[in-house]
C-alpha cells in the first residue's frame, strides 16, 4: 500500500511540474505548425498553378482550354497527395516513431502487397496514358464504360463523369477500355422526315429546303445550311426524307430536337400531315370483280 501511494505521489509530482506541461505544449504546438504549414503551401502552391496556367493564355503557343482544366486539375491532386504524405512522415518524426526502419519495412512488404494492388497500378497507369494522349479532359462529353455525361474530373485513379440527370460515376481509369469523345469534332444531326405517299417528293423536299434556308438565317445553331440527303426508305404509308446540317460538338441533339420541331410544324402548315399506318381490306365479292 506504501509502495502505490509513493508512485501516486511521483504521478502528481510530474503532473504538477512545469517541464511535463511544457512538454505536452511543445507537443501539440508542433502539431499544429505543421498542419498550418501544409494548409499554407497548399494555398500557395494552388494560387502558383493557376498563375501559371493564366500566364499560358496569353502567349501565342497554347494549349487548348479543355487540356488546360485537365492538367490544372490534376497537378493540384498530385501536389495535395504529396504534401499530405510529407506532412504524415512529419508527424510520425513527431511522435517519435523513427520512419527509416518505417520505409524499409515499407518496401519490403511493398513487393507483397504489390501482387495484391495490381488494380490500383493499372488505374494509374490508365490514367497517366489519359491524360498523356488527350483522350478525353474536363468539361467533355463522352461515353466510358457504360456511363455518358459531362467530365467533371481526371484524378490518378479514377475519372468523375456527371450524367445529364445530375447523377456522378465515378469511374476507376483502369475500366475505361473504349472512349467515346462528342467534344471534338462538330456534330451532325440527323433528322429523319416522314412524308405520306399522297405528297410529290420533289415537292416536300422543296420545302424542306426552304424550311431549312430560314432556319439557317434566323437561328445560330447550325454552322452550316441543313442539306436534303434525299430520301433514305420507302416505308408501308410513306418515305422518309433525309435532313443533316453541322453544329458546335455536343449540340448535335439540340439541334436535332429544334430542326424536327420547325420542320414538323412548317409542313403541318403547308398540309403536309404526319402519315399514318393504312390497312386496305377486300371483301370476297371485290376479288371476283376485280378478277372478273
């Protein structure tokens, strides 16, 4: 009993010192420079980067402003993940834990954990070779793997695509094996017109040809007069006239839905009416009179 209460008298003799306060003061405080460097360097080096990248803008070589997103985005990753892993070393140094034998352990099991991370390799591999060949950047509109939407970001492992519905995927870059990129070549809508067979085909396509000259002069979403290809089936009740024009990459489904509504309306007009299915019946007494 005499030997707990003189070790509970040491406890309180330390407690009560100025060195052991002192030392858990020195303690966090190096915590808490450390975490306000690392916000600071982050800050800093973020601001540097988009001052660079703007800088970009006004010389004469640059690059395109998709391309520039994309690297802006990704450089910034790749500087918030090494300082933090800078700023994790730190604190164990801190601690008092030694991060030599730390990183010689490390890579020892590396080599084992490796088998089991080929996955997370190939995710990065694929998304170095992403952004190195310019298969998509931020601010496209494509399809991978399934998904189709705008490109929200290109990580080093996975790449965020934000669906028209306002649903995000994210996506592990090792899964995109195939790339559909809408945002780089002008885009051709392509507008299929039905036509009743009571209607000249010369005559609907004059008109269609008129719609689309007044359209191409009152509306800018079409870079160039939408063309009559001609007629592309001949259908049960009707034929089907097609129309294609060029818009900007990515209006091409806007400018489809607009150019089929004035179009449908145009003709309407002018008593052209939308076809509809016809079954023709004979009774047994026409075929004899027709046989006749």
């Amino acid at each position: 009993m005499q030997f707990v209460e003189q070790e509970f008298n040491k406890v309180l003799g330390i407690l009560g010192s100025g060195e052991f306060w002192f030392s858990i003061f020195s303690f966090f405080f190096k915590i808490a420079i450390i975490l306000i460097a690392a916000s600071i360097i982050i800050k800093v080096s973020r601001k540097i980067i988009r001052r660079v990248f703007s800088q970009n803008k006004k010389k004469a070589m640059r690059m395109t402003e998709r391309r520039e997103k994309t690297l802006k985005k990704l450089i910034e990753n790749a500087l918030v993940y090494t300082i933090y892993t800078l700023v994790i070393l730190t604190l164990l140094e801190t601690v008092g834990i030694k991060i030599g034998p730390l990183l010689a352990g490390a890579g020892i099991a590396g080599l084992a954990i490796g088998f089991g991370a080929q996955s997370l390799v190939k995710d990065v591999i694929s998304g170095f070779f992403i952004v190195f060949e310019d298969q998509f950047a931020v601010g496209d509109y494509v399809y991978v793997a399934g998904v189709e939407g705008d490109v929200e970001e290109i990580g080093l492992r996975t790449t965020k695509i934000k669906d028209w519905t306002g649903e995000r995927y994210v996506i592990p870059n090792g899964n995109i094996t195939q790339v559909t990129n809408y945002s780089i070549h002008n885009g051709v809508p392509v507008i299929d017109i039905n036509i009743p067979y009571e209607n000249d085909v010369y005559e609907a396509k004059k008109v269609i040809e008129d719609i689309n000259r007044t359209v191409f002069q009152t509306s800018d979403m079409f870079l160039t007069e939408p063309e009559v290809i001609g007629v592309q089936t001949l259908d049960v009740s009707h034929y089907i006239i097609r129309v294609i024009a060029e818009t900007e990459p990515g209006e091409q489904w806007s400018g489809e839905r607009y150019l089929r509504e004035v179009i449908q309306s145009e003709l309407y007009s002018r008593g052209i009416a939308i076809p509809a299915p016809r079954l023709v019946m004979y009774s047994e007494e026409e075929k004899q009179e027709k046989g006749d």
